[in-house]
C-alpha cells in the first residue's frame, strides 16, 4: 500500500447499512495494512480549527519564562506545557526539536479512576475554551472510529464506549519552532509508534509527517483542507496481537530554506482508562500468529512508556 486510504465518517453514521459496511471494511483493511487512514466527515469544523491554531499560536509565542510557569513538576508531562527538548523517542537519547501543551480528561467519574486537573492559561482565557471544545469533539470523532473498528473485529459495536468516555486522553498542541543550527542528529520528531488506541491528526496539511510502510519506505502522509490523520497506537497492537498495525511515522526537518519557519500540530491520543485489559483478544491469536504480548493493563503500559520516553522517573 503506497498511498494512505481515505474515507467518510458520514457513511458510517449514515442510516444505509451498505455505506455502514463499506466504511468498517475500507478502515480495518487500511488499519491492517497501513496502519494510517485519511477520514473526512467528523465533528470538527472549520472555524474551531482556526480558532485552536490561532490560539496556541499565541500561547507558544509568550515569552520562555511565562510558558515554564505552567511546566508542572510531577505529572510526567500530562497536563500542562512541556519545554523544549523535554520529549525523545524510545530508544533515542536525542530530544525531539518541540515544545508542547496537554489538554486531558474533562469529565468526572466519581467511581472511576482520578486524573490531573486541567491547567489554566491565565493570559489566553480563550486558549482554555477552544482546547475543551476540540478535545471533546476528537474524543467524539474517535469514539465512532473506535465502534466500527470493534465492529471489525467482530466484537459487539460499543466494546471500547466505556473505557473512552471516561478515559485517560490527551490533546497535545505542538509547536516546532524554527530551525537556528544544524541539528546534531535530531529531527522534529524522531521515528516512533504511539503509545495509546489511537491518534487522531489535526494540521497534517503540509509534508513534514511521514509514515514507514512493509516496504521499509517512508511515504508523506497529508491531509486535505478539513481532513483528519488516523492511526493506530500500540494499546490497539496489542490488544489485536498485531492484527492491527501500530506504524512507525516521523515528523522530518524541513528543508534548509524553510528552517526559518514554524509548524504547528495539533494530535489527539485517544487512550482508555487505566484499567482495560490490553491483553491479547482470543479471536486474534492462532498457530500462524502466537500470542507476541505479555498480559498488561492500560494505565501498566502507558507508565512504563511514559518512562522510556524520558518524561517519567
């Protein structure tokens, strides 16, 4: 597969049982080769999207020492602003050229597991509405994902519903700032897979992302005007036993001519809550594919990630 599929939430949300079909078959069929999907039809709008760009924009460009004031010890990096060079990928002892904020779980489950608070922007009081408002469509947008994806898998439509709504998701704003020196083997980010079920992809207009195929060939992966990038992330790997594909993608520099110039990237990794088994689903192991994974829960996995990535004691 050269080029990312593309396909339209409408057909899943449509009352035509046939587009419904077509839709899951379409995704799990990019999910098992690609790992990557293009998807038109969610719930954000055009106006939000600006409104969010224009908001971290500002945020990114406060000064160095107004950003670090909400740089928050402790919480490896969930809530809140990230400095630059903080974040490198596994096994990389190189920081990725990026600073970042984290938008997380706005909903209260008395009963369920407890996050951190959201952090307040008190200079860009809007900074705080724009991030609630996106981070609850993605989950919206990804929630819908995730029902024809279980229905791929020949579970029951809603199996992830629970797990999501009150889950342990995260909005990260990303900002690449230009480019002043040559880097010593560095990138913007470097080679990675995702830690969570999966990732949805705002600002993926221009090159720069790419995504390695079974070929071992890096391809660009853009979106249109509107579109979102989906992709698998490790939980999903593991929980389909590699069914699923969770595929190594980098953000690369840009070239020299363009180092003066920031970009700006916007995912949401869309995790469920701590405690879902990620143990291996039974329908997906067989003689031609053992079971490759150790039993472990969500919140087990993301803690030993978020160590790997340098962002955890």
């Amino acid at each position: 597969m050269k080029n990312i599929p593309r396909v339209d939430l409408n057909d899943f949300l449509s009352n035509n049982q046939d587009q419904k079909n077509r839709f899951v078959a379409d995704l799990g069929n990019a999910f098992e080769n690609i790992g990557f999907v293009i998807l038109k039809g969610h719930y954000l709008t055009a106006e939000h999207t600006a409104k969010l760009y224009s908001q971290i924009k500002q945020f990114f460009a406060l000064p160095v020492s107004e950003k670090e004031a909400y740089e928050i010890p402790n919480l490896a990096g969930q809530r809140g602003y990230t400095s630059f060079g903080k974040e490198s990928a596994k096994g990389k002892k190189e920081g990725d050229l990026k600073e970042f904020w984290h938008f997380g779980q706005y909903r209260k489950n008395e009963n369920g597991p407890q996050y951190p608070e959201n952090v307040y922007v008190e200079q860009l009081p809007e900074f705080n509405v724009v991030g609630k408002e996106i981070y609850q469509r993605l989950e919206k947008t990804g929630l819908s994902v995730l029902q024809a994806i279980a229905l791929h898998l020949g579970l029951n439509e809603h199996y992830f519903d629970d797990y999501v709504n009150y889950g342990n998701s995260i909005l990260r704003a990303i900002h690449y700032p230009p480019i002043t020196e040559e880097p010593k083997n560095a990138v913007r980010a470097a080679a990675h897979g995702d830690i969570n079920l999966i990732t949805l992809l705002m600002g993926a207009e221009g090159k720069g992302l790419q995504v390695l195929t079974k070929d071992n060939e890096w391809i660009d992966a853009i979106a249109g005007e509107g579109e979102l990038i989906i992709n698998m992330g490790d939980m999903m790997a593991r929980l389909t036993n590699n069914r699923l594909k969770s595929t190594l993608h980098q953000v690369v520099n840009p070239p020299k001519t363009l180092w003066g110039t920031s970009r700006y990237s916007v995912p949401f990794f869309l995790h469920p809550s701590p405690n879902m088994s990620l143990n291996c689903l039974e329908d997906c192991i067989n003689e031609e594919n053992p079971k490759a994974y150790q039993d472990c829960t969500a919140g087990e996995f993301l803690d030993e990630r978020l160590k790997e990535l340098g962002l955890k004691k």
